[in-house]
C-alpha cells in the first residue's frame, strides 16, 4: 500500500497530538516539556493555516504515519520569505521513509509560495536521523547552539541547518509584508 501525502483536515488532529505528544514526552525534536491537548493543536494547526504555510500528513490504510508544516521562521518582516520546517513521525513508522516523503512534499509546497530559504532547527546534536535526512535533501549545516534547552536530565544542543528554496536569493521577494 502506498504513502499518501496531503493536506491535513481537521479530522487528522487525534492522530496528530498522538504523534507529537509521544515526541514530546520521549524524544529531543520538541523542546516542550508537556504535550498539548487536542484544541491547542488544533489551534497550533489553523495559526498555521492562516499564516499561508503548508500543513502536510502522510497516510497508509487511512492510517496518519506523520505530519509535517512550514511556519514562520520568526515573526518580523524582513524573515517573510523564511520558514522554518518541523516533521514528526509515528513511532512505528519511522525508519520507513515517511520522514523523507512529507519533508520532500514541504519543500515543495514551500516553493510553490513561493518562499526563499528553509531553516531546520534540530532539538539535539544526537537526532542522527534528522540531521541525514535533511543533508540528504540539501540542507547545508550552519552551527550548533550547544546546551540551549535542558530536557530528560540532560543539557541539549539544537543543531541549525538551511536549505534555499526556489529561487533562493536571486531577486527580492514577492510575499507581501503582512
């Protein structure tokens, strides 16, 4: 059976908080300490939604194995045509590609919006994993902020990486200054 990407529907939010409330309680991807519940990521999702950035999930069987968003890479004008992506898998698919799918599916609808440059912010120098898979696709290291977050009794680093999307720098941005 193959992996479906799409947009996420509302009807997705259960599977969703499932996937990333697992993140936040046993992996480093997350720097949140609590999961969130249900109306807060449906809040998350629509901010995204209305901010014109892409939210994805990757099914198999009418089942969500992951879910994946563009967001604003910060919040002033001058950032407008960066975004910053975040990925999280289901437990039990990992390792299975779904990862590589939903980011490849991202930068492209990233692109088709025409924004500029995709920042990866990576919660922890020992997510190997992410660290290839954004290399695979592109993603240039550009430094490591050692010791930013402390979580599961230990000090965490955050490794920064960038990818240009589109086209990149070659002329100014035509997102409108919101």
């Amino acid at each position: 059976m193959s992996l479906l990407v799409r947009p996420s529907a509302e009807a997705d939010i259960p599977a969703i908080t499932a996937i990333y409330a697992h993140a936040v309680l046993h992996g480093t991807a997350s720097f949140e300490l609590s999961a969130p519940d249900e109306a807060e990521m449906t809040r998350r999702r629509a901010a995204i939604l209305e901010g014109g950035y892409p939210h994805l999930v990757a099914e198999r069987g009418g089942h969500i194995l992951g879910y994946a968003y563009a967001g604003a890479y910060r919040t002033r004008p001058a950032y407008r045509s960066t975004v910053e992506d975040s990925i999280y898998v289901a437990p039990a698919a990992q390792g299975q590609g779904v990862g590589r799918v939903l980011l490849t599916a991202l930068i492209s609808e990233c692109e088709a919006c025409d924004f500029r440059l995709m920042v990866a912010v990576i919660g922890d120098e020992e997510s190997k994993g992410s660290i290839a898979l954004h290399r695979s696709l592109g993603f240039e290291p550009v430094g490591v902020l050692k010791g930013i977050g402390y979580k599961h009794g230990r000090w965490l680093s955050t490794v920064l990486m960038q990818r240009t999307l589109g086209r990149g720098m070659s002329e100014p941005p035509t997102r409108s200054i919101v």
